[in-house]
C-alpha cells in the first residue's frame, strides 16, 4: 500500500470515527432530551388523570324520564363516551385519514416521521393520534420556534407514556372525547348531537366522515359556515377510507354525491328542547348547590358547569316534543290571524289605552329592556339612552317563519314584539306529579318569560271549578242539582264589599234552572255566584290553598268568575287534585341527581295531602266532562267543522275518549285557558300577550276555546298517536262508595219518591 494510501484511509478512518461519534452523540442527546423531558425539565407534564377524567371541564347532563339527553350545562359541553359506544365507521374513518398504522407504532410513527422530514411535510405530517391527544393537552402551539420544539419533545415523550398505559381503544376514545368540534361540541359525543341529534354509535358512515374531516382544523372546517368547504374535507375522508379498504369504491363514489345533512340542534338554553324548563332547572340547582348539606366529602359546593353531574327529570322527551310541536303549529296561525286584526287598530297592539297610556306603557317596556339596563351601567345619561333608542340598527328580529335581519330602531322593536302573543303548557301525571312536558313560551331566545312558572295571569272561568268543588265537598251536592238562572245580588256589607255584586252571564241570558252540570258546563256565572256565597268565599280560598295555590287570594265573591291571578304550575297541581280522587301531589320535575360516578347525590318525592273526598273529587270530575261534551269545550268532540274558526287547527278533532276539562277567558279576551284531564294526563294551556290591553276585538277568536284549547287538542292527538305513551282513553275510575247521585233521571226520581235535594245536609264552613 502506498504512502498516498495510507494517508487516505487514516483520513477516512478519522471521518469515520467522527460520524460515529456525531451519531452516537446526537442519539444519546436525543436520549437525554427526552429523559430530561420525561422528568419535567422542560416544565410539567400533564397527568394522565386529566386525560381520562378532564379537571373542571365536565358538562352536566340533563336526562328524561325515557332516557334521552335534552340539555346540558356547561363551561365546555363534554359528556365523554366509552370506546363501545362508538360506531366501527367512525374509528375506521379515523385510522384512514388521521393514523394508518395506529395499531403498529407504540405512540410514534418513526415511518411516518422521516417522510415527513425527507419532503418538509409536503406528503403529510407524522402527528400519530396518540400525539395529537398528547398536543391537545396545550391550549396553542407556540409561534416561539423553541418553545414549539420543547412542546413537540413533549408530545412525543406523553404519546409514550399513553400508548404504554392505556390500550389503543382508550386512546381514540379519549382524543375524540378531548377534541372541540365547535359550536359548543366539545367531544364526540356533543358533536354527534349538535349537528346530527343522534348519540355517535347511530352516525352513519358519511356523517362520521364529516366528524373525522374536522379534527384537522374545525374551525377552518366549521359545517355551519363553510359548508361546501366541509363537504370537500368529508370527502377526502371518504377517499382515504376507500384507499385502504375500510370501503369499497363503489361506496366511496356513492357516499360523495349525499349532501351533507346536518341536522344542527344547538343544546344551550335557548335552543334544543325544554328550554324554559332547562332555564327553571338551572335556578333550581343553583339553589341545591348552595346549600350545605348537598356540598362534596371535601366541603365545597358542586359546579353544574364543571362537574359532570346528572339530573334524572321526569320530562317525558317525546311529549315534551308533541307539545312544541302542538304550540308552534298553534299559534303560528293565531298569531298571522292576531296580526290581521290590528290592520285598522290605530294603537295597535292595544286596546283601551289612550295615547298617554300607550306611551307610559311603552316607556316602562323601555326602562326594562336590556338595552337601557346595559346603557345605565356604562354610566350614559337618560337623555343618551333615550336617544339611541330612536336611532336604527341591524337586529335579528323573531318571526313565525324564521327570524329577519332587518334595519329597525330599538323603540319599534319593543312594539313589534309587544304584538305577539304568548303561550304555556304544563303536562303532568296526576297520580305521580311527574311533569310530562313544560313549555314557557313561544321562543326561548326573543322571549325568555317563562308562563308556567312565572308568570300569574288571571284565570278566567278556570277557577270555577274549586268553588263547585268547595260546594260539592261541604254540601255533598249532586251534579243534578239545580239553581236558579236569574241574576243573583250579594249585598253592600256582605264579605266586606264597598257595593251590591251583582254578575253578568257572558251571554246575558236568564231564565229558568240549570243543573250545576250544566252550569258549569256553559261557565253560568249567575250561579257560580249564587254557590260561592253559599260556601262563602273564605271557605273557597281555603280549598284553593290546599289545592296547592300559594299566590295570594282575596276572599270576595268575585274570585268566583276568575278574577284571581294565578300562575299555569298552580293551575294544573290544582286540578290534579280532581283525576287522583281528592289528592294533591305537587308537580314534581327530578327524579334524582348523581355525580359523575353515578353515585346519587339526592333523590326526590313529591309533597302530597288529601283534600277531598274521592267521591267529592269524582264528582267534579263528572262536572268537567260536561263542558267537552256540551259545553264550551263540545269542539274537541266535533266531527265536522261546524265549530272550528279561523284561529282553530282547520280539522276536527273527533275525541271519542272521556275527557274532563274547563275553558276560561279574562275581560276583554287578555287570557285564555284550557284545563284539560284524562285519566293518567292533566295539561294545562295558557295564551295571552305580554300586556293585557293587547288582545283579540272579539270574543269569537279571543276566547279560550279559540286560543288554547286548539294546543291541547293538538298535543293530545300526538300523545294518543304514540301508543307507547301508554295515554289513558279510559273511563275515570269511579268510587265503589259513591253516594252522590250522577243520573240526573234518577235523582229527580228517588225510589222512595223524595226530592233528591233533600239529601242536602247542614254544614259547618268554619271547621
């Protein structure tokens, strides 16, 4: 070998030992970067327990009584799912796009890193899923090139630690669990419901190709903004399954050409279904929270926000849909036929009121909007405020028909919306409490006044009922007993009146008897006041009060006719009372309350206490019938048109089934009622406008029967189209100990050949 020789291997010997050496010393650097990591040199790691239990981030669940999620609350609305309760298309459609040999690394794919490298990424990245769920333990990625390469070291080193401590099928159920598909989907499970309103094991193969395409990057592939964007993700999602066989190529092509579908259903408080009651819930549990002997083992309060808790309700999911559903049909049409009965109404929405009237009223809507509520904070004068409220601005405006972007001054919108008419239902279980179905208002969102619970309006002939129940139960009289048709006066003195009472019929018509059946029946007001001063009107407060009525109740003779104002939750406990034989059980919305765990925190039974006699009850109920089959409810039984009007449902409704109830409607047609009762249901319907001076002209489309029985007719046909419901269409039980006469041939023509009135016995109404 030559000298020349020599020296070139000496040389290349020398190169050699260096590389090696650069080798060995970058290898165990890496090594040393990643210990040093992994010991928290580059700052803490994220434990684990907050992957698999996410701190302070859990959203409270709001489940029906049929086992349905209708809501929750939520800082990030996360309810996590187990790796089972995910469809097979979902995981496919993720190992497809995100990590195709997921089940071959153990965290890093080393394959995939160096394409990465060798092309700057250009031929995708080397993130596998285990980094990604490791990446989003941090809330961004730095733009500090250091920083972002310490925080890649440590995705690495966390992507590790995950894929030797939980199995692969717990890693992408957490990172589905942990990602944020937007629009409050925090979580596979939330995303499923809030586009689709499915649970994820029911997504299809497209809608999980959608899901899938978001992770990467929702808010560039956001469905409610971008949608022809995220198709084209979805797309790609479906290509990628297609190429590794997760679906052949003839699904692949036919699964590209569907639209996308969403079926957005937003579960703030404003959208989703039960917004009112989710909106009354959230007091509710504020108030549980806060009292101590609700705290944790460690002695602070639970977050419904935070926590992860669960409140088991007794809301009915598919009921509480059908009375939706029932009200939007409703009163959409009453609301264009209350529209088109303003046109010639020169202070329309009102009534009564002069123009100084109008404006005071208006005023007073102004100083308790938002608006001006939000403008005093800022410390603007009332002059400023005032001011802005003649000036136009961009709003979204409610309709029946979607809501308007529109150019409107804040002064007008208060009159626009002053036009609406408002409504509520409450359906509950009489034998239970169980409230089936609560419905506020017409749109959380514009109108968040709740009238089942908050609002107190007056009742109308709706009351009538507790003062023939009051006579039935101290006088023991038969629905065949008879009074008087004549104007009946209660003097100047008498309960402290200033001056002589004396009532009106509707119908101004006299003469002759009724039978209290019939007089209920046709709400007879001259005889409903002939029975309150029989039993006087302390003796009918009383009842009313053990009824479950908390608002407060002047003891006149005019409470007789509905001149009380109470709200639809006392209403319907009230007559509750009649379908479960003399006993009052209080609505009642919770069944239980659990944590997370699903250990129970509290559970609930509902306040009850005997009122009246069964036969006592069964026999108003026997009253009650009367009105839906002669009375001013006979239209639930029509089988022709002949009693529907241009604000009912436009079809009969042919009711063949027992059925109890009582309409109302207030002076000047502000309110109108319709108390409803089956066996196993009593529901009540309330429909008025925010105002009282805002009403129909007349009494044809402003009664009660004209307004809100229309809903319940609707809702009930709902109910009994569901059989699973299992809604009564059954006769009301009736006492095997009855002495109350209810054959009205019978009780004119005892046996003995008595008058049946003589049955009627003295009574003490001081006990």
């Amino acid at each position: 070998m030559t000298k020349k020789s020599n020296e070139q291997l000496a040389v290349f010997k020398k190169y050699t030992r260096w590389l090696w050496r650069l080798f060995f010393t970058g290898f165990l650097a890496v090594i040393l970067v990643f210990l040093l990591a992994g010991f928290g040199a580059f700052g803490k790691l994220p434990s684990f327990e907050e992957l698999e239990n996410p701190k302070s981030n859990l959203a409270t669940e709001v489940i029906s009584n049929d086992g349905k999620t209708i809501g929750t609350y939520a800082v990030e609305n996360r309810t996590p799912v187990g790796y089972k309760e995910l469809p097979q298309n979902l995981v496919d459609a993720l190992i497809a796009t995100e990590d195709v040999r997921f089940y071959e690394h153990s965290g890093i794919d080393f394959r995939g890193t160096a394409r990465a490298f060798a092309y700057l990424g250009k031929k995708g990245g080397a993130s596998t899923i285990s980094q990604q769920l490791a990446r989003l333990l941090f809330e961004a990625r730095s733009r500090n090139k250091v920083r972002a390469l310490i925080q890649k070291i440590k995705e690495w080193v966390i992507a590790i630690r995950l894929e030797r401590q939980y199995t692969k099928e717990e890693i992408i159920a957490m990172y589905l669990n942990k990602y944020d598909f937007l629009n409050q989907a925090v979580g596979i499970r939330s995303a499923s419901r809030i586009y689709f309103s499915k649970e994820p094991i029911n997504l299809n193969q497209e809608e999980s190709a959608m899901l899938i395409g978001m992770l990467k990057n929702s808010s560039l592939y956001n469905p409610l903004r971008r949608k022809e964007l995220v198709k084209q993700r979805r797309d790609v999602v479906l290509a990628q399954m297609g190429k590794y066989k997760f679906i052949s190529q003839k699904q692949k092509d036919s699964l590209q050409n569907l639209p996308l579908n969403l079926d957005y259903s937003p579960e703030d408080t404003s959208f989703g279904v039960a917004t009112y009651f989710r909106e009354y819930l959230r007091g509710f549990l504020k108030d549980w929270t806060e009292d101590e002997k609700n705290f944790k083992p460690d002695g602070t309060a639970y977050d419904i926000y935070r926590d992860g808790l669960k409140i088991f309700v007794t809301i009915d999911s598919r009921m509480q849909k059908y009375a939706e559903e029932a009200m939007e049909e409703h009163m959409s049409n009453l609301q264009r036929v209350f529209f088109k009965a303003q046109k010639n109404n020169r202070t329309a929405p009102f009534y009564e009121l002069t123009k100084n009237e109008v404006a005071k009223t208006m005023n007073q809507a102004m100083k308790r909007s938002n608006r001006w509520k939000r403008m005093k904070k800022q410390g603007k004068s009332e002059k400023e405020i005032r001011e802005s409220f003649n000036k136009k601005t961009d709003m979204r405006i409610f309709s029946w028909k979607g809501e308007i972007d529109t150019l409107m001054t804040p002064i007008d919108s208060i009159r626009y919306y002053k036009h609406f008419l408002r409504a509520g239902i409450l359906s509950t279980d009489p034998q239970t409490g169980h409230v089936k179905a609560w419905v506020g208002g017409i749109n959380h969102k514009h109108f968040q006044y709740d009238h089942v619970k908050q609002g107190s309006r007056q009742v109308g002939s709706t009351f009538k009922p507790f003062v023939y129940a009051t006579a039935i139960n101290q006088l023991q009289l038969s629905p065949c007993h008879e009074l008087n048709n004549t104007p009946y006066t209660i003097p100047k003195g008498k309960y402290g009146l200033p001056e002589d009472w004396t009532p009106k019929n509707s119908n101004l018509k006299y003469g002759g008897t009724k039978t209290l059946k019939n007089a209920l029946a046709n709400s007879t007001n001259v005889i409903t006041a002939t029975l309150i001063d029989q039993v006087t009107p302390t003796n009918v407060v009383r009842l009313a009060k053990n009824l479950g009525v908390t608002n407060k109740i002047l003891e006149v003779p005019s409470i007789a006719l509905g001149s009380v104002d109470l709200t639809l939750y006392e209403m319907v406990g009230a007559y509750n009372t009649f379908a479960n034989k003399g006993m009052y059980v209080e609505p009642m919305m919770i069944l239980r309350i659990e944590d997370k765990n699903g250990t129970i925190l509290s559970d609930f039974t509902p306040k009850t206490k005997e009122v009246l006699s069964e036969q006592s009850a069964y026999t108003i109920i026997n009253l009650l019938e009367g009105v839906t089959q002669y009375g001013s409810g006979m239209r639930l039984r029509s089988s022709s048109g002949k009693y529907l009007d241009s604000v009912a449902s436009g079809y009969p409704y042919r009711f063949n089934n027992p059925i109890a109830g009582k309409t109302g409607t207030t002076q000047n047609q502000s309110d109108g009622w319709f108390m409803g009762i089956v066996p196993n249901l009593t529901t009540g319907v309330w429909v008025g406008a925010e105002d009282r001076a805002a009403h129909f002209p007349d009494i044809e489309r402003g009664q009660g029967a004209s307004m809100a029985l229309p809903i319940w007719a609707l809702y009930m046909k709902k109910c009994y189209a569901n059989e699973d419901l299992k809604i009564s269409e059954d006769e009301f039980e009736k006492p095997s100990n009855l002495t109350i006469e209810l054959d009205c041939e019978k009780y004119k023509n005892p046996e003995n050949g008595e008058d049946g009135e003589e049955l009627v016995e003295e009574v003490d109404f001081n006990q």
